[in-house]
C-alpha cells in the first residue's frame, strides 16, 4: 500500500543497521524512501541506513520499526528528518508493524509478518491486533476470524480491515471496519452513507496491486485486478450481474464509505504486476496504465468515474507509475515514458540501464529518480537525461521520498 529528507542529520539512525557501501557513497540530490530486501530502507546523500521490522508513514517523515525485546517487543518512530528516535516502548508479546495512520501517528501491529499488500495470510480463527503510539498500548484487540489491517479512519476511532473468508481456509476477503471502543468488526456505509445490508458485502477473490493515499490523505485507492464474476455492492442490492475484471476500490477514511470504480477493458485481463496507478498532485485526477496492454483510464475523484482511456506504447516487466501537474511518468521494463496530461499522449521516452523497481518525482519537479535492479538513478523529467546514479546494493523498490512532514 502504498506511496511516500534533506538535509544532512541522517548520519545516527538509532537503532538501524547502517549497511553502507563506501564504493557507491555519491550524494543523492533528495532523500527518498526505499524497500530493501532486509526491510525499509532511507538514502539520503551519501548515507545508507536500513530498518527491518518496519513500516512507514504516507508522506515519509517518519519510520515506526520494532525489535524482539526477550520475549516482548520494541516498539519506536524514527523521524527521517533528523535522524532522530522516541524513546522506546515495550509492547507485551512479539508485534510486527502493519499499517500507520494517515496522520502518521497510531500504528496497527499483529503477531503475523503478511500485510495487506501480500497476499493470502495462512488460515486462524483469531486474529490479534494491538494499536500503539510512541507512549505504548491503545488498544489490544482479539478480532474472531481471520483479519489483516489496512489502515485508520479518519478520527482514529476506527481500523479497517481485510476480513479473510473462510477463516481457517482462507480464498476471497471483504474490507470492514472495526470500532475500536467496541471491538467489534462490522460493514462500511454505501457512497450515500446508507448502511450495507446484510449479504451485501462484496467479497474479492483477486488481487490488490498497489494502494495510493489521497494527496489530502482522506481518501485510500487501492487497485484490484482478475475479478472474474466479481459483484460490487450496488450490484448485490440492485439485484443486477456483474463481471470487473478490475477495479478501484475507493475508501473514505472519514466518511466511512466504500465504492468501486470499474476499469474497462482490457484492465485486469494482462498480469497483475504490469497495472499501476497514481494521483495528480491536486488529487484530482487518478491515473491507472496496465503496460501489458498498453492502455492508460483516468478518473475523476470527484464523480468517481473513467473519464477517458488512451492507448500507449506497449511495454513488458512490472509497471510503476508517477505524475507531476502536467505529466503522467509510466516505467516498465528498461524504459520510462512521459505522457503529456492534457491530452495524455506521448511527451518523451528514454531507455534505463536496468529494470524499473520504481518511479518518485523530486520535491520541485526537477528530478524523477528511477529505481533500478541495485541502483537508483535521476533524470531530467522533460528530457530523460540521466543526471546521476548510484548502486544501492540490495534495492528492492523505490518508494517515495522521505523528510517531509
């Protein structure tokens, strides 16, 4: 799920594993937010710090990790502006960090290492989850199924979460909400507000490939794709067939609400890992390209509706998408395209040296930096003149930038 330092105080992460590599020590212009594959990672200059057990907040100004503590657990925030820590807390058992809070301040742990972005958690009739800050436990809560959290309601009253059914054999989920004052895990409201009925909740037996946070950090969009026989909701209480092959299902974090934007074909007929999807900088507009097929749908946020589709050049590999306010950056395979927003068709297309692992835009528009198979390189945007690169032994994925809350 998800998307999001300068300075030079990034020396003293506390409680992170330096992992340095004095041959690829070349200053990067923006400190951004990395996966690694021994957890999340933070470049920044020439500095390389590393934070297994971790997960970060939407805009990367800060990094909640956890260490086993004998036989309880660690829990503290690192501010990736200045390198700075809490104090740490211990948390009773073994926790491992899930989802942050939009507002970047309660955090939802589980004894489970699968987040809501990987895939299908192994069956349980029980599924703990504690809630904490940086002074310690909020709530504990034993949720009866099979549970996996996604992130906060607004108020953070509430948590939502991807219910699996059935819970010891676990094939299809339903996103729910659980109130935290009561425990109880119950279904979200319509875009009306109005209360699902029972039977109504839509379950999905798909794939969810990325998940983007509302600029305004109010709305969460994550994109499912291979829906065969997939009905919405609106189509269980109408009455009426439904068949999405992919779809964005949009979720209010304040309202409560949930809703579904079909993606037409031929979205969610090609591989999963070749869709992606990003905001516009206004949060208005919400991009999602399928690189397989080569098509790109924009959606209005407002109306929540397609509001147009446009074919592109066709790529191969895992699709990564980025935009600014007036371009549209896709990567796939060893090429970055740019597409022109007002009319998105093609601006400018350049090759990379290595495969694509990601796609961030600098904080003033000057650099894209494109993750790479152990690299990180930047680029003019309008151009695609490669302006650096350095290796970054172990890089998984480049996430966003970090240091800017």
């Amino acid at each position: 799920m998800l998307a999001v330092l300068a300075g030079t105080g990034a020396a003293t992460l506390v409680g992170c594993d330096p992992a340095r590599d004095a041959a690829t020590a070349v200053p990067i212009p923006d400190a951004l937010l990395v996966e690694l594959d021994h957890g999340l990672g933070v470049l920044r200059g020439a500095d390389r710090r590393s934070i297994p057990r971790s997960v970060a907040t939407a805009d990367g100004s800060a990094i909640y990790a956890t260490a086993p503590d004998g036989a309880d657990t660690a829990f503290w925030r690192v501010d990736t502006t200045t390198g700075g820590t809490s104090p740490r807390v211990r948390l009773p058992g073994r926790w491992l960090p899930q989802a942050v809070s939009a507002t970047g301040t309660l955090v939802a742990l589980t004894a489970h290492p699968l987040n809501a972005a990987q895939g299908r958690p192994q069956g349980r009739e029980v599924t703990p989850v504690l809630i904490a800050d940086v002074t310690g436990v909020r709530h504990q809560l034993e949720l009866r199924g099979n549970f996996v959290p996604e992130t906060f309601t607004a108020d953070l009253a509430g948590l939502f979460v991807l219910e699996w059914l059935p819970a010891k054999a676990p094939d299809r989920y339903r996103v729910r909400l659980v109130d935290l004052a009561t425990k109880a895990a119950g279904p979200l409201y319509t875009r009306t507000k109005a209360a699902i009925p029972p039977g109504a909740e839509e379950e999905m037996r798909g794939d969810g490939r990325q998940a983007v946070l509302a600029p305004n950090r109010g709305t969460l969009y994550t994109l499912y794709t291979h829906q065969p026989d997939h009905q919405h909701t609106r189509d269980l209480v109408s009455g009426r067939p439904g068949n999405a092959h992919a779809f964005v299902h949009t979720l209010s974090l304040s309202a409560r609400w949930a809703y579904c934007v079909d993606l037409p074909h031929p979205f969610g007929e090609a591989p999963t890992s070749g869709h992606a999807m990003a905001v516009s900088p206004d949060g208005g507009r919400l991009f999602v390209a399928d690189v397989t097929s080569g098509t790109v749908a924009e959606i209005d946020t407002e109306e929540l509706t397609v509001r147009r589709t446009v074919p592109v050049a066709r790529a191969t590999g895992t699709g990564h998408a980025a935009a600014d306010g007036e371009r549209l950056f896709l990567g796939a395979g060893t090429v970055v395209r740019s597409l022109d927003l007002a009319r998105l068709g093609p601006a400018a297309e350049w090759p990379v040296r290595e495969a694509v692992t990601g796609l961030v835009l600098g904080p003033d528009g000057r650099r894209l930096y494109v993750g790479q198979t152990g690299a990180v390189s930047w680029h003019d945007p309008a151009t695609g003149r490669e302006l650096g690169r350095v290796a970054v032994p172990g890089l998984v994925a480049v996430r966003g930038l970090a240091g800017r809350g």
